[in-house]
C-alpha cells in the first residue's frame, strides 16, 4: 500500500530514508532549509521543497496535516528539531518520528509528544559491535532491552541435524523462526528439518541466551 511521507531535514539520515522510501513505492515530500540538499534530493524525492519547518504558517503551507507519517531527520540543531517536532504534534500529524542526537534529547523529544524517537548513529553502533563481536553474526535488530532478533551463519557443529536433534530452545531458550539456504527460505521449519553449513538461521532470543549458544558452539569447533 502506498503511503505518504514527510521527511524534513536533509542530511545523510533524512536523504538515505527518503531514498529507501521511493524505493519501496511510497511518496515523500522533502523538505531541509538548504536549497542545495534540497536540489540534490530533487531528481529522489516525489517533491523536494527549500522551507523552514520552524515556522507553523510554512507546516501548514506544505499540508503538514495531509501526512500520516512526518519524520524530523534535523541533525545538529536540536532547537528545530525540537520545535519543528513540536508543531507537528499541534497540527495533528497522527504519527511523528524524530532523529535524537543522544539520550538528553530523545527524552525531550518524547515529552512534547514525538511517537517514536530514534537514535541512527547509537543504534548503529550496537548493531556493527555485535556483529564485529561474532563470527557467525549476519544482522541484528533490537525488539527490546533484553531480545534480539538475529541472523546468524549456521556453525559447522550444527551440519546435518535436525532440529529436533538440537533442541535449541530447551538447551539455550531461543527460538529458530527460518532457515535460510542458497535457493530458498523455510519460514515454519519442523522438527525434522536439518540445518545444514552455509544455512542461515533467523533467531529470536535473549541477549545472553543467544551470546551463550554462539560461544557454546564456538567451543564445540574444537
């Protein structure tokens, strides 16, 4: 289904997002108070506008309000992002993402009202640690402060049994949602199926639990 974006604020978040999202099939205004990221963005976005989201009469001029889902990609000032943040709130926009720059400014970006605050560069950080962190780590996304949702390579201990031979979730309570191969992916595996090297898993678990089975089976390469 085709929605409607708003991305203000054109820098490297706000330009990527706005890429991805016309990439998908959706349409975005984007708007920065630079012309040049603006003319950059032009031949990207569905429309591309040079305007100061500071100001209510300019929000309401851009149809604000015909948006369902405006993203604040301001980066350094945190003045606009906090007030541009502010007066969509007060137009109505029914939901409204603001980029934090750290935990001081998501906790003020969350008071007046913002729907969901995120933290590119922190979050990124977590994600390329952890992935340095282990061999056999492909992605990871975070579902809460204790739950993971990752990917990993199969380890080579795994080569030929089934799941029902592993028994991961009474050995270390995770779960395995879908085994990924070279030609397809299986999204309801059964306690038969084998996993196989080269296999992807897709795995949801505790932090620990999971950091358990991964140095579990680092040993068992030995």
């Amino acid at each position: 289904m085709k929605k409607q974006f708003m991305v203000i604020g054109l820098g490297r978040f706000g330009c990527s997002l706005t890429r991805t999202l016309i990439a998908n099939g959706h349409e975005v205004l984007a708007v920065d108070k630079d012309d040049h990221l603006v003319q950059a963005m032009s031949s990207y976005a569905t429309h591309a506008l040079q305007a100061d989201c500071t100001d209510e009469g300019v929000l309401k001029e851009l149809g604000a309000r015909n948006f369902s889902h405006a993203i604040v990609a301001i980066g350094e000032d945190l003045q606009a992002s906090i007030l541009t943040t502010l007066l969509l709130k007060e137009l109505e926009v029914p939901k409204v993402t603001a980029k934090a720059k750290n935990e001081m400014h998501g906790k003020m970006l969350s008071k007046i009202g913002a729907d969901q605050v995120i933290y590119p560069e922190r979050d990124m950080g977590t994600r390329l640690g952890n992935q340095l962190s282990s061999d056999n780590l492909i992605d990871y996304i975070e579902l809460s402060s204790d739950y993971n949702l990752v990917e990993i390579l199969a380890p080579p201990a795994m080569n030929g049994k089934s799941l029902k031979q592993l028994d991961i979730r009474a050995n270390y309570g995770c779960t395995i949602m879908a085994i990924k191969t070279l030609e397809s992916i299986n999204v309801s595996p059964n306690a038969e199926d084998q996993i196989h090297t080269g296999d992807i898993l897709l795995m949801i678990g505790s932090n620990e639990n999971i950091r358990h089975l991964e140095n579990d089976y680092e040993r068992k390469r030995y």
